[in-house]
C-alpha cells in the first residue's frame, strides 16, 4: 500500500529517519525530449545539444517557458510523493524546461551527466558548498580565491559548524599539510584572478583521491571549452554563467555539472537557497551558448597575439598569460591547456597605478568595467576593484604590483585592440 504524507511527517516527528521510507527512483534527467549530441565536438554541442523543439508547434528552438507553475497530473503527484520533483514539471523553482534545456548543452559541453543552473555564480558555489559539507566538516581552499567566495568561506561556513583553511593553489603540499581528519573537500580556481595561476588539477585530484576527499573546481575563468574538469577526474566543477558561458554582459547566472548523484544531492539545496535560475535568462544563456565555442576560440587567440604585442612593448613591465614562456608555470600550462591558454590577460605597465588609470582612460575599445568573458573587452584595476578590500601593503605581498591591469580580451579585430593599445599607450607616456 503506498504511505500517505501522514505517515511520512508522524515518522519523522519520532526521529525515524524518514528519507528511508521513501521509494526514491533516481531519473534519468528531465522529461523533455532533447539530445545531448554527445558523440560530436564542441562548436556542434554549443549549437545543437539540449536544444527544445516544441513537437505541437514545429517551432524551432527552445521556448521561454515563463511560467511559474504547471498543471499536476498523475506523474507530477508521484514525483512529489517520491521527493524527486527535480525533473518533472511541477514548480519552476524545483525545475522548468527552459532550465532542463540549458542544463543539458552544459552537461553535454562539460562531459557532465548532471548539471544544474543558478541565479548566480555565487548561488551555485554556496549551494553546492552547503550540501556536500556535513556539520563539523573542514575544507581546503585557495588564498588566491575569487572575493565572493572567499566572503562565504571566512564569514559564513563557521555559522553552520564548518571550517576553511587557505592554502596557495600552486603548492600541493603546502594543500596536503592543510588536510585535517575531517576535511571533506578540496576547493580551487582553475585559474586565478588576476595573476592567472594555475591549479595543478591532475595533482589535486590525486591528492584527493588518496585522503578520500571531493574535489570541487570553479572553472570560470576557462570554462570547459579550454579545460573539461571533470575529465581530469574532479568531481564537481561550477561556473558563474554570467561571465563567458553567456559571453554577453547581460545575465547573472551559475552552473554546476558533475555526476547525477552528486547533483541530485546539490539541487535540494538550491531549493533551499531558492538559486534558481529564471526562465527567461535560461533562453539568454542557452542562445548564447550556442555561439560558446566560436567566442572562446577568438578570446583564446585574440589574448595570445595581445599578451605577445604587449610583452614586447617597452613600457610594459611584465605580462601574466599562460600562454607565454614567461609565465612561471609555462610547462604546466601546456599540459594543461593544451595551447588554448585563456582569454583573460594581467601586465604591469611602467609608472604604476597613476599611467595605469591613463592608460584606461586613452583606450577605446576595451570598457572600463569589472566582470569578464563577454564580447567586449573589459579592462579594470585590481587594486581597486576585485583586491580593494586589502591594503596596498596586503596587495604587494600576494603579488598585486602598482600598475596592474587586468584584460579580459573580446572578440574585437586583433588588429584593432593592437592598435588601440599602442595609441593608448603612448598617449599615457606623452604627457
Ligand atoms: C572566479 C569567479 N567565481 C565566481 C564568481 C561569482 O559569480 P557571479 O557574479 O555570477 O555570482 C565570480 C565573479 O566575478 C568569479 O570571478
């Protein structure tokens, strides 16, 4: 006979573990009628993978959904009974086909069987932080990570009995000397900002695997077009969406892909949290996806050709990019990155901070704008944007010189950025 609500809620009132009782089936993802295309490459995944074409209308292209409930129906009572409303459509904050279309080109994208979108990159790193974490566990994060998450880390984990140690991302074993017995998790960039540093992923895994922890990356500053996580053997990799998985500057929004197991665990958090991610920034970030591989291509060699004009300039002190054998973990990014590198670029420029502020000002092209990964370039100063919170002393001592710049390299002509580079800086130095 099949137990009623009551019976579930009674048991639970006697400290029975209720979860149990439940006949869960794990679906196979949502009920919507889509391809992954997970045999092709990435320009055919962006175009063609998750896409929706609604079979009444013969409309081509996934609908906006917009809408916050759906009629109930024999299935949908089940799957609530069964608490597994995350693929059926019953809520728009448990699931929605526009959010399942996009989750499956991601999940396509990142070799991922499950993924999940959020309003939110910071949505999708606490909500995924706060359901693999257990009360009293420890994690292991990097002292280079992005200020939003290190906020979360240092200000909110101990609210729920958790704890952080920070560690630098490239030294494995000052990583392994911060592992405790009740660690639980291994969290890093792929790449830090803003002086592009690389986490050596195989090594951490490795690391991982042999003290039973989760790795957990946030591969924003790559995104899975230039390095697929999980087919280096992480477990978890999240993405703040609004940077250039939609590539446009126009939505806020977080991705997490990773096993089916692992996300089924992460989603009942994101109702929690309540990090969905609308309807309507679905559709944006799904159109925009589709063009993911092209962008990616022209960020990565724009970037290279930049930092090589740029290195080669006399008034730039020094480059930070990958993709240059200047870069102090040259050998590790080309195994790593296999010579797609980045498109995101840090140099110093002779004259510190006051020629730094020059040089923004003479630009055309670039916009003076925090945020990354979209169209355009974006151009901003560390100092007093994303490492503003620290004091100049604080700032050199993690390596944030005076006259740091940090580029986020657009899909512009290359010719034209080289340009207006060179006009620019030598506006700065006229004067
Ligand atoms: C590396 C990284 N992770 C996460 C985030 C947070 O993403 P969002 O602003 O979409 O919440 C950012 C934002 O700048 C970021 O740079």
């Amino acid at each position: 006979m099949k137990k009623s609500y009551q019976d579930i809620e009674y048991k639970r009132d006697n400290g029975e573990i209720w979860f149990n009782d439940l006949k869960r089936k794990r679906e196979n993802g949502p009920a919507l009628n889509t391809n992954r295309y997970s045999e092709y490459n990435d320009s055919t995944k962006s175009v063609h993978a998750g896409q929706y074409d609604d079979p009444e209308t013969g409309a081509l292209g996934t609908p906006i959904f917009q809408c916050s409930t759906f009629y109930l129906n024999e299935k949908s009572y089940e799957a609530i009974e069964e608490g597994r409303g995350r693929d059926e459509m019953i809520y728009s904050r448990y699931g929605n086909p526009s959010q399942w279309s996009v989750q499956e080109k991601l999940s396509s994208l990142e070799n991922a069987e499950s993924s999940i979108v959020f309003s939110s990159g910071m949505s999708a790193i606490s909500s995924t932080l706060l359901a693999i974490l257990d009360k009293g566990s420890h994690l292991v994060s990097s002292r280079d990570i992005y200020g939003g998450t290190y906020n979360f880390l240092y200000e909110d984990l101990d609210k729920f009995g958790m704890s952080v140690t920070f560690a630098s991302p490239t030294n494995i074993k000052e990583i392994e000397a911060a592992i405790q017995e009740n660690t639980k998790v291994l969290y890093f960039e792929a790449l830090t900002n803003p002086l592009l540093k690389i986490t050596p992923i195989k090594e951490l895994v490795a690391l991982g695997k042999k003290h039973n922890l989760r790795v957990i990356i946030d591969n924003t500053f790559l995104t899975p077009f230039n390095v697929k996580m999980l087919d280096l053997g992480v477990d978890i990799v999240v993405n703040s969406a609004t940077k250039y998985l939609n590539g446009h500057s126009d939505l806020i929004g977080g991705t997490v892909s990773g096993s089916r197991k692992l996300v089924d665990r992460i989603w009942p958090q994101m109702l929690k949290n309540g990090g969905s991610m609308d309807p309507h920034a679905c559709f944006l970030l799904e159109r925009s996806l589709k063009t993911f591989a092209l962008r990616m291509r022209t960020h990565n060699t724009n970037a290279m050709a930049l930092a090589t004009y740029l290195e080669s300039h006399p008034k730039i002190k020094r480059v930070y990019y990958p993709g240059l054998a200047s870069h102090n973990q040259y050998d590790l990014a080309k195994e790593q990155l296999k010579g797609k590198n980045s498109g995101m670029i840090s140099f110093e420029i002779e004259g510190g901070d006051t020629n730094a502020h020059a040089l923004l000002n003479y630009l055309k092209l670039p916009k003076e704008a925090t945020s990354l990964g979209g169209v355009e370039s974006l151009i901003s100063l560390p100092y007093n944007t994303s490492q503003a919170s620290l004091t100049k002393e604080q700032q050199k001592a993690i390596g944030i010189n005076d006259g740091l710049v940090r580029l986020s390299t657009g899909v512009e002509d290359i010719e034209d950025l080289i340009s207006d580079f060179e006009q620019a800086i030598h506006k700065t130095f006229k004067k």
